[in-house]
C-alpha cells in the first residue's frame, strides 16, 4: 500500500474529525501530501468554497469523509440541519470535483442509508430494496444520493469515484458527548463513570436482544484506504464493516469486563429496541481487498478504547 499513497496529493474532508484523524495519520505515514479542509476556512455547503478547496489544494484523491450527524437525539432536533448540510456538501463537492479535474472521489458513507426494515446481513444490492429507516432517514437519505451522484458522474462526466458505505465505528477520538454519542462510546462512558462513582449498578436501554455491527476505527480507515487503491466500480457501492454480528447485551456486558465496573448491569425493557438486526455482507470487501478482514475483535478493541477514553476523557466528552 505505501507505494501507491506515496506523494499522492490527498485531500481528506472531515480529516480532523474521528475517522478522519485516523485516515490522515495513516496517509502522513504513507507519504501522501495530504490537506484538510477545516469547516471555519471552507465551508464546503458552499460550491464556492467547494471549488476553492480544490483549485488551492488540486489532488489526485478526494476522501470526502465530513458530515453532520450524531445519534437519534439530533436526528430527532436538527432534520432539517442534516438534511440540508448533507445533501448539499456532498452536491457541491462532487460538481468541484468535475469542475476541478479532481483524479477521483471516495464518498464515505454509512450503513443508516440502508433501508431500515430490511433485517441480517445488508448486500449492496439491497440498497435500494426500501426505505431508510424514519429516525435516520434525514441522513441516510442524503448519504444515499452521494452514490447516485457517483453513477451520473461517471456517466457523464467520467469521473472516478466509489461509494463506501461504513457500519458503527468505535475506538480513540470518537465523541462521548451525550448529545451526540453512539451505543459503544456511551456505554464506555457510563461505566467509567460509574465505577469512578462506585456506582452500585447501571441502566441499559432495552432487552438488551438488537444484533449490531462495530468496527474498530482504525481497522475501518486501513479498509477505506485499501479501498480507496483498489477499488473502482463508481456504479456499485461497497461495504466496509466486519460482517459480525453482537448483541447489545454481550457489547454491555464486554463493556461491564473491560472497564472492571462491579455494580449490577440493569435492563430497562419499557424503553425501545430498534431492529432486531442489522449487519453487513462483507463478502464483497473480503473479494476486493483480497481476503483482508477487520483484525482487531471487540473486546481488543474495547480494552484499547477505554484505555484511551479514561485518558482523555475531558477532551472526549467535550467532542461534538
Ligand atoms: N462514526 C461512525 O460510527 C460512522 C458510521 C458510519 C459512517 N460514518 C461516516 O464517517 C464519516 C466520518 O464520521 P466521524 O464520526 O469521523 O465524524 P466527525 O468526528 O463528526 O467529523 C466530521 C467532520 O466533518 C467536518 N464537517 C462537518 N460539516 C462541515 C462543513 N459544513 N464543511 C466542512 N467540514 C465539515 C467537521 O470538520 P471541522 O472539524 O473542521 O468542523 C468534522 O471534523 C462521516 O461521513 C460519517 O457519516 C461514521
């Protein structure tokens, strides 16, 4: 891999974000030249800042890795907001890429634009077999035009890109702010918190029976840049996760072993479960990347997160 990154201009969107911090250290260490553009230098909602982006900083390599998002909570307050900053960033910042001659795009996007009554293991084809689920569909939705943009650029236009769809991320930099964090991040923060409290037990939303998927997020930047080299197929996005299924139940109580918390583990059943499954086929990743599946298994990956969480624990709660 290092010899196809190195001196590639990369231009990396959201590269200050969590998963984009992991993909620069790995293009830094590569030898790529990489630039990324912050949001209070280049708003990239704006076409213009779009283009301004790609005529200072020409690359060969466009990972568009920025988004607006969190969890249910904002998608419950802010619709509109992901809706428009979304749809419109992703817009704008394809039409700079063909504008500019861009070498091509890698659209990050996530497994949310799946439609959310479909249950086990999603295949790409299946992307288009229903609707997205209500509580994310301001923001799947507008994911899922990026691979639509993706087709008719390459139809027209002969752009290169390719659609990545990704599964829940975990591990060091995520965000453990409650307004914004996801499943694995808030119970990492809830039980270091509680055994710091010495805490007799803790509240779990549900039965604790919804099957998920999480990949560790520097197994999932190793597979975008895997990816990014090559794969080509602008018509037929490709999944990036690790196909293994986990109970919320058994991520609570691998959480519960790692931390060391002691207290009882308390099932709240009046609150919602959500769907009963929902895993990526990974069989089009393994044929592509040549076998490679995601080496770190969760309770690795659990124990490296905590470890980082406990040490940056102010920074982390205070991440948007
Ligand atoms: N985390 C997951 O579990 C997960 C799962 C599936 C897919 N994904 C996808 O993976 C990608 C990375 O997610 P993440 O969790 O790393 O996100 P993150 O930590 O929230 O980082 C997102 C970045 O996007 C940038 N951004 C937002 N709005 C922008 C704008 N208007 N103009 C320019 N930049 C803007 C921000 O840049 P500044 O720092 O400069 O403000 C921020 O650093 C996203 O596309 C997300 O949809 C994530």
């Amino acid at each position: 891999m290092q010899g196809f990154w190195a001196d590639k201009r990369v231009t990396v969107t959201g590269g200050a974000g969590f998963l984009g911090k992991h993909l620069v250290k790995r293009l830094e260490r590569m030898g790529a030249k990489v630039f990324v553009p912050r949001r209070a230098d280049y708003n990239l909602t704006a076409l213009d800042a779009c283009m301004k982006c790609l005529l200072e900083h020409p690359c060969d390599i466009l990972i568009h890795a920025a988004a607006y998002y969190g969890g249910i909570g904002i998608n419950v307050t802010q619709p509109a907001s992901l809706y428009y900053t979304n749809l419109v960033m992703g817009a704008n910042l394809f039409e700079a890429a063909r504008l500019t001659k861009t070498g091509k795009v890698v659209a990050i996007g996530t497994a949310c634009s799946y439609p959310g009554y479909l249950e086990g293991h999603l295949k790409e084809e299946d992307l288009w077999a229903g609707p997205c689920h209500a509580s994310v569909v301001n923001y799947g939705l507008t994911k899922k035009m990026l691979a639509v943009q993706a087709q008719a650029y390459k139809r027209q236009y002969g752009l290169d890109s390719i659609h990545l769809i990704l599964t829940n991320l975990y591990g060091p930099g995520d965000s453990y702010n409650p307004e914004r964090s996801h499943v694995v991040a808030a119970l990492v923060r809830k039980w270091v918190e509680a055994e710091a409290a010495q805490a007799p037990s803790v509240e779990v939303w549900g039965t604790g029976k919804p099957i998920r998927e999480f990949i560790y997020v520097e197994d999932c930047a190793d597979a975008i840049l895997l990816a990014a080299e090559r794969y080509n197929d602008a018509t037929m996005p490709l999944n990036i996760g690790t196909g293994v299924g986990t109970s919320i139940r058994e991520l609570a109580e691998t959480v519960h072993d790692v931390t060391g918390f002691r207290g009882k583990l308390v099932w709240n059943t009046d609150k919602p479960d959500g769907a009963l499954m929902k895993v990526l086929d990974v069989a089009r990743l393994t044929a592509v990347l040549d076998g490679w599946t995601a080496p770190t298994n969760l309770r690795d990956g659990l124990a490296k997160t905590v470890a980082w969480y406990r040490a940056h624990k102010e920074e982390a709660d205070a991440k948007w």
